[in-house]
C-alpha cells in the first residue's frame, strides 16, 4: 500500500502491483522474458478478445483445442494435458499445456470471493473473458498458469454463485473458467479438486472461516489509519453534499463483511461446489493436531468422521491413494495413536468400498525445546587486539 501523489498533489491510497507480463514470469520463474508466453483479454479496445501480450497464441491454441474436442473421462486425455504418459508419468515428448494444480487453486479463488469480472465477465453475459493473465514458458517447463488481476468486483453478494457459469467460448474467447468447467468431467481431476478444496477451506486454510477473517483484520486494520486522507480525497466525488467517511460508510462496510460475509461465504462455496458433484463422498481424516511444532515423541491420533471406512496414511510423502482406487503399496492401516519422533509429513485418506476422502496432508516438526546445549567450544584470546589505526570512508565503491 502507498500513498500516490501526482505533480505533488496527494491521489489517494493505492495498492501496487506487478504487471504479469513475461518480465515477472522470467523474475519469478526464471530464465528470460523473451522465453515466454502471456494470454490475456484485450479488454474494451479488443472486445474482449484474447491476445498474446508476450510470444504467441500458439501453445495456448493447443490447450483449447484439445479441451473442446477431447473427452476427459479418458485418463489419458486427462494425462495428456499436462504432458504426461497415460499413467501420469512425465512424457519429455509431450508439451506441458496446463498446470492443473494452479488452475483449481485459481478458480477456488473465484469460487470463493464471488468474483463476477472473471475470468468469464458477468458483465458482459459470462460470454468474453477478462481480468486474467496465462503465463506458460515457450520451454515448455511447465504449462499455464493463471494470475488473478483488477479483482473488485469481490466479496459482494454473500450468495454470488460463479460455479460452472462459463459458455462454450471460441478460441478468442476460451478462459480458465470454461477449462476446468471441461475437466469436470474427469475422475481424477475431481479427486484432485476434492484435495485442494480441503486444503483451503478446511484446517484453518485461506478460505476458512476463521484464517478468511483473520486476514481480513489484518489487512483493515493495516489502512484503517490511511484511510481518512483517502476518503478526504475521494469521499466527496459521489456525495458532495454528504461525503463518504471512513467512521461512517467504509466502517459499514467492514462491519458487513466481518459479521455477514466471512462467517457464511465459506459454507455457501462448499455447498456451490457440491452441488455440482465438486466434494468428495467421504469426509477427509481428522488428526488430534495439524502439523506445526511438536514434542518428540508426541502421539499423533486420526480419526475417521464418517460411518464407516479404513484410514490409510503415509509418512514418505507419497499419496496413500493410487489412481486405480486401491491404496499404495507404501500405505498403512490406522490401528491407533502414530509415535512422531523426528520431523514427518503425514498424509491420510479414508477408503468406504470405492470411496476415497479427500487428502488430509500436514507436516509434524519436532519441536525446538527439545534441542539441548551440551558443550560451548570458543576461543579465548590471551590479548585484547590492537587498536584500529586506519581511518574508514564512505566511498562504498572504493
């Protein structure tokens, strides 16, 4: 957040942010701007239509392709997005068009802010898209990746529904709203939903009640200064005669959003999501503590929220489900209480006939405390040194 003058007159209280254009890609993700490409809608001046700012429309022709004319409830089409053999190893003959786990956590981010300016805009009858940039190096490292921009139209209506509201666009038209609505389709790609889902709604995630409102705080009570300046600047535009104020108007507002929207959007989202088969069956394990520090020793305990089911976990990262339905080789049964003697990652899923939870994943670290000091080695030297001599300067070059 910055204050912004203009020729020295005071413009208000603004946020900066970076363009994602094919610099931030290079700075972000390596390599150098001339090595990738950038979609995005060409907003008013393009109707709307997409336009490479950066390299060229030609991978991103190939991922639209392949999402109007494939069928997803193929694993191997399913696969085959993402540059991967049929059972999900990588192909180095394949290109990498899409980066499934950056799309969902993209649109669970639309989902959950009721975002109707994208990236399919409510404004324009959820036919052209808008405010998203796809950024996928020419290297084919990996495949799109999707960046939220100019995100006001948020946090509005409590109800707002963006759920599978994309149309069947034209390539000009295609946008990441219309790619996962096509991916639906597919087994693994709803697991692998479920997975993300729980991750950020649950577990005090981004999208929990609870963590939602606490970064909210965080963020009002950052500007909640700043912001009698800005209203002074901007407070009358509208209302000359009864300008908007900080104590007033944008109090109002927090006070909507603090006892009306975060304590109910998380609800409203999960059930959206739902009701169009985006939840897993099953309820995800529950553990007695969710990663962070630990005892040596501590007694990890999971337990199983649904009628019926078997617990499988894992402790070497690995996910206790395999794509065919069956549990790893390297899963255990949950039988009781696990003993965490070092620092471990636990992944869990529960198993009901051909059911699968979702992944309930955390990382346990054996706490500091229990580190002891047990011998101090140093140096004790027999003399004080010399005094210094030299004269310094402040010639940092020199």
């Amino acid at each position: 957040m910055a204050f912004l003058y203009i020729n020295g007159k005071f413009w208000g209280l603004f946020a900066a942010m970076e363009r994602p254009d094919a610099d931030y890609a290079a700075s972000y993700f390596g390599g150098t701007s001339d090595g990738y490409d950038v979609v995005k809608s060409g907003g008013h001046d393009n109707n709307w239509n997409l336009e490479a700012t950066d390299g060229s429309m030609s991978a991103w022709t190939q991922l639209y392709n392949y999402m109007a004319s494939l069928d997803f409830t193929s694993t191997a089409n399913y696969q085959l997005i993402q540059g991967n053999n049929p059972d999900g190893t990588s192909n180095p003959n394949l290109p990498k068009l899409l980066d499934i786990d950056n799309l969902i956590d993209y649109m669970l981010t639309i989902y959950y802010t009721g975002n109707f300016d994208a990236p399919n805009s409510k404004f324009l009858s959820n036919l052209r898209p808008n405010n998203f940039y796809a950024i996928r190096p020419t290297s084919g490292s990996f495949g799109f990746r999707f960046v939220a921009t100019d995100s006001e139209w948020t946090l509005g209506d409590v109800n707002e529904n963006r759920v599978n509201t994309a149309a069947t666009p034209t390539l000009s038209t295609s946008n990441p709203a219309y790619f996962f609505q096509q991916l639906e389709a597919s087994p693994l790609f709803k697991i692998r939903v479920a997975d993300h889902v729980q991750k950020q709604f649950f577990d005090n995630g981004p999208f929990s009640v609870a963590n939602a409102t606490s970064l909210f705080s965080t963020w009002m009570n950052r500007v909640r200064p700043v912001t009698v300046p800005e209203s002074a600047r901007w407070g009358d535009v509208l209302r000359p005669t009864q300008p908007y104020t900080r104590n007033v108007e944008w109090q109002a507002e927090i006070n909507r959003l603090l006892n009306s929207y975060f304590p109910q959007r998380t609800g409203i989202a999960l059930g959206q999501l739902a009701a169009v088969g985006l939840e897993a069956n099953l309820s995800a394990p529950i553990y007695s503590q969710y990663g962070g520090n630990i005892p040596s020793g501590y007694l990890l305990s999971i337990s199983n929220p649904n009628p019926s089911g078997t617990i499988y976990y894992t402790f070497d990262g690995t996910d206790p489900w395999l794509p065919s339905g069956s549990p790893s080789p390297s899963a255990l049964v949950y039988t009781g209480p696990i003993t965490l003697s070092v620092t471990t990652e636990v992944k869990s899923r529960v198993q009901s006939g051909t059911s699968w939870s979702a992944l309930e994943d955390a990382t346990f670290d054996v706490s500091a405390s229990t580190v002891r000091i047990t011998e101090l080695m140093y140096d004790h030297p027999s003399r004080r040194p010399a005094a210094r001599t030299t004269t310094t300067t402040s010639n940092l070059s020199s």
